[in-house]
C-alpha cells in the first residue's frame, strides 16, 4: 500500500541513554491524574517571579537543574544544551540558557520542541559530537494565552475546538554512558497542511503531520503499532486524536488501547480543559514524569513518543495564512544491550 | 593565560563538503560593493508577494532552490532542510518547509542562525545521520523593523548605533560526498550577557559573545588569528566590531586585516545603514557568495565564520530585560584531502 518513501528514520548505533530527566508543572497540572509523577508542582504558578514570561524561564532552570541532580552528574558534564519554547524568539529557553556555563542551541518546532530537540540531542551523542547534553522545553498557560490569542483580563470564552496550554517543563539528559532507557530510532517529520485555518483547532492542524510521521515511520522501521507498549501523541488533544485515529485507519494502520495522547492524560475531564492539554510543556511534563518513570521500571519495554506542532504566527493567521504541522517521533526503549 | 576551559569545539572526522550554495538579495544590498558576488537580486523587495512576510518566505525558497541546482542535485537526495529566522515562531522557514518535501529541523539563534545550522548540519552529515542537509536562513527589512521596532510607515529616525536589517537569504547544501569547501570544526557558543540594554545597540549586545567563542575557538584547536585567511563574523557591524577587536586584545590576541565584519562590507558607507547591516540574512547572504566563492577558486584556503545573534524579543526588553549574545563559529577549508 506504501510508495517508494524517502526514509526518514534515523538508526541510532550507539542508542543515546536517558540517564536524567525531571519535570516541573503549574497548579493546575498537578491537580491532574499525572500528579503523583510529577517532579516539582508549583503552588503559584508566578514561580515567585514578577511576570509569567520569567516565571517560564524559572521553570526550564528548575528542569534542567533537576534532570541534571537526577542524572547524578554536575553542571560541568553537560556540554550541550538543546531547548526552545513557545514564545517569540524563543526567550524562555534563551535566558534560561544565560543562567548557566554550557554551549546553547535553540531550536523550534512549536509544540513538537520536546521530540526536536531529544531527536537532535540523540543524532549529537550517537554521533560522538558531544558526550552528554540536555534536552528541554516549556510552556505556561499564561504566556502563551496572551501572545498567542488574547489578553488574559478579557475573559473570553473559549470555543469548544480548543486546548488548555499546560503550564510545565521538563528536560532530558542523554549521554553516551550510564544506565536508563535509551533512544534508539529518531522520524524526522514534513511539514504537513491540510488548509486548517482555524487557531482554535490546533488539533486538526498538526493530526495530519502525525499521521505522515507514523507513516514514515512504520515504513522505515517495518514496524506497527502493536510492536509499541505505548504510542504517546504530544498534544493532539481529543478531536486531533480521534482524527489521527481516523486517518492511520484509512492506511491501515489500527492504533489501539496502547496510543495515548499527552494533551487527553494530564488533565481531567472536570478540569474545563475542553479537548485538552497543548504547548510544548504538554508532551515535555508527561514524558519526563509517569512515562520515563515507566520505562525504567519496566512497565513499558518500548514506546514511540511522537510530538506534533503547529507552526503558526499571530502574523501568519492575520496574513490569511493555513496552519502547517510537523510531527517529530522517537522510539525509547527499557534498559537494553548493557 | 586561558583558565581550564570544557571544550566547546567539535573536529569532524569526515569534514563535510559544501557542494552547493546560492545567495538572494534585496534592492538595496543588490546596488552594494557585494553586487557582483550574489545569485540573485531582487528589483522589488516584495518579490512579487502581497506581504513582505511573505516575501522572506519567497527568498529562503529561492535561496533553497537555487542551492540545490548549484549543488547539482534532485531535491530528493536532500535528506534534512535545518532553518530558522528572525520572525515570531520562525514563520519565514517553517513556511517556506512547508513548500518541499524533505524533513525540516526548524532552529532559532536569531542572527547566529547561518553558523548554527551550519554546524548542527555538519555534525548530522559528520555522524553519518543525514548524507545531505541544506541550511538556510533569511531576514527582511520590513518584516523586521515592524516585528522588533516600529511601523514602517512611521519613518523612525534612527540612533547613530543602529544597524539596519539585511533582506537576504542564503542557503548551503552540506554533504559526505561531492566536491567543495569542507567544514572541519564548530564551536558551539554560551549565552553570554554583558547588560546592555539598548535595543538599538545590537553590536554592542553581540560582542561579548563573539570574544567567549572566538576565546574558546582558539584554544580548543591550539589556532591563533594569524591561522585563518579570514575570520568573518555575521553582523557586528562597526561598533561591535570594534569592541570585539579592543576585548580579543585585552585576552591577548590581536584581530588584523583578515578580520571582516558581514555587516560591515555588504553596504557602502553612503547607503546611509550607520552601524552596518544586520539580520540573519545579512550573513547568510554574504557567505553564500563571496565567501564561498572565493574558497572554490583558492583564494582563501581556511576561514573562520561566526555569526552572532542577540536573542532578545519586544516583550524581554518591555520587561526590562537586557540583550544576551550568543555566537557560534564554524571553520571552512578550501577543498581537501578528497
């Protein structure tokens, strides 16, 4: 059923491990199902800063402190440092990085920034270009709200289409060296637009980026879904999700019990988060707390943790602009080949 | 005299080849000493777009495509497009991605981008993740000046430090296979912020960062000035370049006639641009012509290019924020040990 594909996939040698991870979320996520994983829940979610862009930056430092204190190592061992986020020219993971001593990459790939940047850091450790670096990404309801859509005294209704931007973080150290579970495969994604124009429907925009990435994947890795214990989407929310569901079955690909959403698990229902969770701190909080926290326990032996983005501007939707996606996937496995 | 230092350096075992590169400029830059040296010069910097944002996104597709042909190669065998620029959620590239079909890596270094994606490029080919990558990036002076300072039809008068943003776009296919300059080495730049705060005042922002790479360059590969043919850096423009000079001296290396600032030779002192030019283009331009030009025919034989980025957004400086620098540097060879 496939064509000739390009491939897409790239096959890690060394198989980068996941020695430190940490995540950090707002009052409201820790009111969630996840919040007996998480690592740090913030009782304000200000962080004791003056203004939510700088209580953003506090909380990408306080992740890649704590991934860094979880990974039993110091400061001085990490020697790169790959994050972005959210917000224009990506300033939290900026002035989190001139917080620390470490050579800096910013990245973007909106809401997909935690499986960009883990598929990057893996290609840069496997590579031996770097030891050990760190991965990491943020988002906060509050920053994102006002950027993206409208001021947060105005108070307006949200329609029923829409997602709650989970105010978290998390970061991810990989080294070439040390125990935990490794990354073994990277899906580098297209960018992928069905003509979405609506900014309320974020899942529907990024669902068809997902689905070409799973493809890709499937294809590169002759692999299915049944092969995963978990296939983890980042925040496609629950219409994106269903969509995704809709759009791998008239491929042929049936995505069962074992495919979850990030943005459908860190909420509950009764938290009036419409289709729910969304932003790069979504996908970054849930798999730096329950799933990786799996893994090493052995619960999971093998899962596909795939985050979709909608590459959009406030500037592109004025302009009359679709929403592109992209949908970056890697596959992490328990503790292997040691 | 240089403290330990961790090393921020990266040497290449396979020392990717720049088989193609290609440079678009604007009106403006096209009637500059650099005329003669790029692909392609716009005669209206709409570029036959209805918005100047969708122009920039017109120019990183052209600067692509041109590549690709001067590389002589299919679209297809490109096998990772890295991008990023200077607007809000690097629309210009994600958008221009969107116009291919090749997996894309969006990056965010603001006017550094040119050398960062270069040098992650280089270490995806060098780790043999990626046979061949393109690297591009862009910026307009009308989408900048709206995006970070005011409505073009305001008509500002500008500080004597100002800089004034390139429109250019340069792109550059990497590859382990082929002919041409070869990049040996990068230095991977720490966030670095001496406390200015003036957002008019770019150069000064940006040297500090340029003296920490330029530092750790030299000692981690045991060079000095006098080692490379030219050391180029993006957009310091005159006073940052000066400063840099005047900090180089105080560490105790002297930056002679080999060194040049992009921002300082792509306009003539009567083009009325004060500091130089600026902008993620303004380099990307420069070494996706002359530069490169000049190490195919032998005229250089090894260069130092770092370009420098001031990761500052509106609201980081309206929270009274200052401008943190960074700068990343890549060594290219005229073409070696084939």
């Amino acid at each position: 059923m496939e064509r000739k594909r390009k491939q897409q996939t790239v096959f890690f040698k060394k198989k980068p491990i996941i020695i430190g991870h940490y995540s950090v979320v707002g009052p409201k996520e820790g009111k969630g199902p996840l919040r007996d994983y998480f690592s740090e829940i913030a009782e304000d979610d200000f962080f004791e800063q003056e203004t939510y862009e700088k209580a953003e930056r506090v909380m990408i430092e306080k992740a890649l402190k704590g991934a860094v204190d979880n990974a039993n190592i110091r400061f001085d061992d990490v020697r790169l440092f790959l994050a972005g986020d959210l917000l224009n020219q990506i300033i939290s993971s900026s002035y989190a990085a001139r917080s620390i001593d470490i050579p800096y990459v910013g990245v973007f790939g909106a809401c997909s920034t935690m499986a960009e940047s883990l598929a990057l850091g893996a290609c840069l450790v496997d590579g031996e270009h770097f030891d050990t670096v760190a991965c990491a990404t943020s988002s906060h309801f509050s920053t994102a709200e006002r950027q993206f859509r409208y001021p947060l005294e105005l108070g307006n209704q949200r329609p029923p289409t829409s997602q709650w931007t989970v105010t978290g973080a998390g970061a991810t150290i990989l080294s070439c060296k040390g125990h935990g579970p490794r990354i073994t495969c990277a899906t580098f994604g297209k960018v992928t637009d069905y003509g979405i124009n609506d900014v309320n429907n974020m899942g529907a925009a990024m669902a068809p980026a997902a689905m070409n990435t799973l493809l890709a994947h499937f294809y590169d890795t002759k692999t299915t879904p049944e092969d995963y214990d978990l296939i983890l989407s980042g925040d496609l929310g629950k219409l994106g999700s269903e969509i995704l569901i809709d759009l791998m079955e008239d491929h042929g690909y049936k995505l069962g019990l074992n495919y979850k959403d990030c943005g459908q698990i860190i909420f509950k229902r009764n938290q009036n988060v419409l289709m729910g969770g969304s932003g790069c701190g979504c996908s970054a909080s849930v798999l730096n707390s329950i799933i990786l926290k799996r893994l090493i326990s052995g619960e999971y032996k093998k899962i596909l943790f795939m985050a979709t983005g909608a590459l959009l501007s406030t500037t592109s939707c004025q302009q009359g602009d679709t929403v592109p996606g992209i949908a970056h996937a890697i596959v992490i496995e328990g503790d292997i080949n040691e």
